[in-house]
C-alpha cells in the first residue's frame, strides 16, 4: 500500500463574487480540482446563496453590499 501525500492547494483562498450560472460553475470546479483552501462567496440574491451553501460550493457565505450608485431611487 502507497500512501501519497495530498498537494497543497494552490491558492489558500479565494472569493467568488456572484454564484450564478458562471460563479457556480467555477465554484463547483475548484472545489472539485481541490485548488483553494477555503471559498468564500458573496452574491446580493439570498436565493443564490442558499442554492449555493445547500450545494457545498463555498466554505463561507455573504452577502454583496449593493453599491450606493446602484441602490434604487425611491
């Protein structure tokens, strides 16, 4: 029996800036490949992230600030 030790993750940690269709889907391949230590994701639809901790696709979750230039007019 070989033991082989696990590669070190290339990067200690990364942030994914909106899990939708293409952040998932880079979240799901990091994950996969074991490239980070800890994926920490932020999307500003509550619905995004909690498809996204139920999943597994990030270590932690939160959500985006929504820039003032960007806040509706009221």
């Amino acid at each position: 029996m070989t033991s082989e030790a696990t590669p070190a993750p290339m990067f200690q940690r990364i942030a994914i800036i909106g899990i939708g269709l293409i952040g998932s889907s880079i979240a799901r391949a990091v994950r996969t490949r074991g490239l980070a230590g800890h994926i920490a994701i932020a999307d500003r639809s509550a619905d995004h992230l909690e498809r996204a901790e139920a999943l597994g696709l990030g270590d932690s979750c939160m959500p985006a600030p929504t820039p003032r230039s960007w806040a509706p007019i009221s």
